[in-house]
C-alpha cells in the first residue's frame, strides 16, 4: 500500500462510504481507515433496524381497525416479542451484510485501526504514516448519555443497544422527545411495553408550528404518557429505574434515552491543524465546502452535525474538494437551506423546513 495518496478517508460509515464513492471515479490513490464496527449507524443502530421494529408494532396496531373492515377475532392476536425482535435483527445483519461487502471490496484500501492526525497532510494509523493532498474526516457520532447516568448499565438502553435485545420489559421510560425519542416511544406502545416519555423542553419532534404540534401531542398521547417541560433525574432501584420529572415520580424497568448524539472526534489529533477546539462538537468550518479553515480538510456527515438523513449531497461536496485541492472556487453552495423531513410513525407527518427551499433538479 503507497503511503503518499490523494485522498484518506477518516470513517467507514455512510458519509465516508459517499466520500470514497466519489474518489474513486478519479483515482485509486485513497485509503479508507476505520476504528470500531464497520455497517454504518444506519444500517447496524439506525433507520433500516428502528423502522423493520416499527413495521412490526404498525402491524400489530393495525388490529385495532380490523373491525371497520368487517375482519373479526383480531381482539384474539397476540404479539412474540422475541420473535419480532429476531427478525429486526435478521434483517439489520442482511443490510450491513451488504455494507460489509463494499468495504471488503475495497481489499488494502481499507484498513481497520485507529486514525490519527499528524498535521493538515499526515494521517498515523498504528505504526504507518499517510501522506495525502486531502483528507476527509466522516467519523459519524455516538449518543449522548449523562455521565451520571451511566451507572444504571443495561437498565440504560440507547439506539446503539436497543436492538440488540432479546426481549422488552413491561414498563421502560424513554427520555428524549425528538424524532428519534417519540417514533420509538410509540413503536415499543405498540409492541405492548407501558412506556412514559419524557423531555426538559415542551417541544415535540422539533415541530414549530404550534397547531400541528398540539395535533401531534394529543394523537401520541392516545398511545403513550408524555411528560413534558421539566428536567428529568434517573436513580437505580432494587428491581429498575426511577424516572423524576417535575410532579411525575414512577419507577419503570428499563430506559431509553434519546436525547441527542455528539461527534466521535476523541483522540483524533484535531490539536494538530493548529485549529480552534472546544469541548462541544467538531472545530469551525465551512458549510458551503465542508471545509476547516484553509485546510486540505473536510469534516463530513454526522460527525459535523448534519442530520445523519441528510449526508450524502454535503459528503459528495468535501470529497470533491479534497480531489480538487488547492480549489480556486467551492464545489458546492449551500445557499439553499436544507429541508429537514422526518415522518415519525404517527400520523400527521412531522416537518421542519425553510419557507425559502424550492426544488431543483439534483
């Protein structure tokens, strides 16, 4: 494997997938690093896995209307919960199955092992040294759990560990009202599990219109107990969790916690492009380019903060750039504000999006 390249690619996930998707039709000269499971978040923790366990609980749901349709006896059905769950995960391993094999295909070019910058130009994995004109940096994220929180251990359950569960406990908590909190909030009601979600704002899905956020409220709390507007603490009992919110003090077996996702940039060698470095997410960077600084480097998917449905036309961008280095002009403008559309699985549909965006062909 040459040492001195064109582009190295920090991450084997969706983004860094994209980037060198875009690479190789230029060159062969990149490599591909990557520390921890390879799959993407998507396909291992993410949208295929929660939507194959939401599927089931529609599905299940979906007995409640069986009577308009002249269809009898659906009060008699019953739901195999470890059944459910081995086909979530059946078909999550056949979507990163496939994952695997594109990276696979790439034979030396890619390499597993722990990345480190050296400088704008340099890369360390182990005791080999990378030299390339450009360096894309798609580490993706993790979620985010208060330390204090953390010594719950399995009663504790976050996107990462949740389908990776052999069963569902009768009662669990989930903390977290976002997209992610309350599609999976209303998929374990209807899967059967009492659940009581929670969150420190009074927001719903990031829904800013206030009518279609008090529609959304009353159609999910038909499902599910919502406890809104106040900050939450978890304690361990003898046999769970005890969840307090403001005049809400319950005890459930089991958390979820979804309440957000930070950039997986420890240990990565930032100090090292001689940037400006905080302890809260990635170091500054253009969103028209995707570059930091004036640097052959470029930060992309998840990892810099774009909602993780939205990486790929940003990631084309940096990978692009990092070919075309040093450019005259960006490959990519981002004056058109990105709409963000996630359908949580509750009807009416949940949307935030610029009144500005209109569409264009890609």
């Amino acid at each position: 494997m040459p040492t001195k390249l064109k582009v190295i690619v920090i991450g084997a996930g969706s983004a860094g997938l994209a980037a060198v998707q875009q690479v190789r039709k230029k060159s062969d000269q990149f490599v591909l690093i990557n520390d921890g499971p390879y799959g993407t978040t998507c396909a291992r923790v993410g949208c295929m896995p929660s939507k194959a366990l939401i599927e089931a609980a529609n599905a299940f749901h979906a007995r409640k209307k069986a009577q308009a349709f002249g269809i009898r006896g659906s009060d008699q059905l019953s739901i195999d919960i470890p059944a459910v769950l081995q086909r979530v995960q059946a078909l999550r391993d056949r979507f990163v199955g496939g994952v695997l094999r594109s990276t696979e295909a790439l034979g030396k070019r890619s390499i597993a092992g722990r990345a480190r910058l050296l400088g704008p130009n340099q890369v360390a994995v182990g005791d080999q040294v990378f030299h390339a004109s450009g360096i894309v940096i798609a580490t993706g994220s993790s979620p985010i759990v208060p330390q204090s929180w953390q010594a719950l251990g399995d009663r504790l359950l976050t996107t990462d560990t949740l389908f990776e569960q052999a069963v569902l406990p009768a009662r669990m908590a989930v903390i977290g009202l976002g997209g992610v909190g309350i599609e999976m909030a209303q998929a374990l009601s209807r899967l059967g599990v009492e659940v009581h979600a929670f969150d420190r704002s009074d927001g719903l899905a990031g829904i800013s219109d206030p009518v279609v956020a008090e529609a959304a409220r009353q159609a999910l709390s038909e499902e599910f107990a919502i406890h809104a507007g106040h900050e939450v603490e978890l304690s361990g009992t003898t046999s769970g969790v005890r969840v307090q919110a403001g005049p809400v003090d319950i005890e459930v077996d089991r958390v979820l916690v979804a309440i957000g996702r930070k950039p997986n940039l420890g240990d990565l060698g930032l100090e090292a492009l001689g940037v400006r470095l905080d302890e809260r997410g990635p170091p500054p960077f253009d969103r028209s380019t995707m570059q930091i600084a004036d640097l052959p480097v470029f930060i992309a998917g998840d990892v810099n903060a774009t909602p993780v449905c939205c990486t790929r036309r940003p990631t084309r961008a940096a990978s692009r750039a990092s070919m075309q280095w040093p450019m005259r002009r960006p490959v990519f403008s981002a004056a058109r504000p990105w709409p963000l559309c996630s359908r949580t699985p509750a009807s009416p549909w949940s949307a935030s999006a610029s009144p500005t965006w209109t569409p264009t062909r890609a």
